[in-house]
C-alpha cells in the first residue's frame, strides 16, 4: 500500500472482527490514525493489536443503526482529530431463508443495520467532508449488490441498494474531491455463517458446506481493497468468480437466470439432505 494512508485519520464501523478489523489493522499497520467501531466487545483488542505494533487506534461502541450514536461518533472524532479523511462504513449482519421464512422483523433488523446504517455513516461523513474540502468515503456493499442470490432476498436488498447510492453520490461528490469507493466481496472468510441468523429449513444446517467455494481470506480481500482505495476505484470486486458473475449478469442474463436457478436448487437439496 505504500504510504496513501499514513497520517490519515480513519473510522471504520464493523470493527470487531471479520474484514472490518482486517480493515482497521491494515490501516493502522499503513500510519492511519483509525477508530475503531462496532457493537461487539471485540474492538479492544483490535485497537490493542494496533497500539502494540505502534499504530494510533481508539476503540468506541457505536450502533450504526442509532443516527445520533454515528453522528456522535463523528462529530467527536473530528473534534479530538481535526478532520475525517475516510470512513468505512463496513457493519452488516445476515439472515438467510426463503423469502416466506423471513419475518418483516428480520427485514427491519437489516434494513436499519446493513442500509441505514450506511446511509448515516455516508450522510454525516459527506457533511464534514464538504466541510473540510475532500475525503473519502468506502461502503461495503456485496457481490449480492450486482447479482441475485437465493436465499437473501432481504439482504441482496439492502447491497443492491447501497450500490445504487454509491453510483449516484459519486457523481455528485466529484465536485467536492470526495471519492466513494463500494467493496463487493464474494464468499469471504469473515465469520459471518457462525454469526448470521438462520430460518426455516436452513436451521441447524452446516452451512459452510452449502456453498461450494473456499473462501478468500479476509486478510487478502482488504489488501484489495485498500489498494482499489488507495487509486481512488468507485467499486472493488473480489475475488474474480465475482466479477465474472458480474459480467455475466450484465452481459449474458439469461444464462445468469439459469445459474441462480440451479444454485437455489442445488442449496435447497443440500439442505434437505443434512436435516435428514
């Protein structure tokens, strides 16, 4: 990465495990001075991690989903720090089931994480940004932004949406010299199968054994990231199965229909099979 990020100042939300703290270490690693977010207890130990290698790190509990928690955040970030260089908004959660297994509960617990929560935080960061004359904003949405993905419809709802936003508020930050960048990872090590809820016939299933595919390391996922920020990318894709089924939904849509047919088939087979 060089030295983009030396002497930045960073906030990155989904901080505790998973590809936020691979965000958060790699950035304090690089010279930024980050803080570190999340609702979970692990954020401590992010930042201990940071200080120990002689990063700048703080650690603070913020709800993404509570508007007045992220625009404290902020708020008294810029204040101890002078400016917001960037800001990760990187919290999420998951849910999987079929559409008639997922209550308007669950669709209101991912909308105010993995939507609002990205909304607030690109809101409240754009203000001061215009403010200080630039910055960059970094969302993460998913491959399941730019395909459909069974099993999710909630959730491919939410990605689908913060991709739309990033596309509009990138034309419309230019004139301020913000960047947005929005991280599409595919299957990712992150932890995410043991800390995503489950319904219907999906309960009680070993689902890492449902999808077929060795999942990239976090680790790596965010040198790439990091690299696509550091030149300024709108959207980063990885790894490549991603992109490649990127182009085909572009360019070849019926044979991406057929695919996710087969897929939802073959997820649900498997399923059974295991609940046996």
């Amino acid at each position: 990465m060089g030295g983009e990020f030396s002497g930045k100042t960073a906030i990155v939300t989904g901080a505790a495990s998973g590809i936020g703290r691979q965000i958060a270490l790699q950035l304090g690693a690089a010279g930024a001075t980050v803080l570190v977010t999340d609702v979970a207890d692990g954020i401590d130990a992010v930042v201990d991690e940071i200080t120990t290698a002689g990063g700048n790190a703080a650690a603070r509990k913020v709800d993404v989903s509570s508007r007045d928690a992220v625009a404290s955040a902020i708020s008294d970030f810029v204040a101890e720090h002078g400016r917001l260089d960037l800001i990760f908004n990187n919290a999420g959660v998951a849910i999987f089931g079929e559409y008639e297994e997922v209550s308007l509960d669950d669709w209101d617990k991912i909308i105010n994480v993995n939507l609002k929560g990205v909304a607030y935080g690109s809101k409240l960061a754009y203000d001061q940004m215009v403010k200080q004359g630039g910055g960059h904003i970094i969302n993460t949405a998913s491959v399941a932004g730019l395909v459909p993905v069974p099993l999710q419809a909630h959730y491919v709802a939410t990605k689908h949406a913060i991709v739309g936003m990033d596309k509009t508020l990138r034309i419309e930050s230019a004139r301020h010299n913000i960047h947005v960048t929005t991280f599409c990872p595919a299957f990712i090590e992150t932890g995410m199968f043991e800390t995503a809820e489950f319904k219907g016939r999906l309960k009680g299933v070993d689902t890492h054994s449902l999808v077929p595919i060795k999942p990239l390391g976090a680790d790596k996922a965010v040198e790439r990231l990091l690299d696509g920020v550091a030149k300024h990318k709108p959207i980063v894709i990885t790894p490549f199965y991603g992109r490649l089924g990127w182009w085909i939904e572009r360019y070849l849509p019926p044979l991406a229909n057929l695919q996710h047919r087969v897929l939802y088939r073959e997820t649900v087979r498997r399923a059974k099979k295991q609940s046996r």
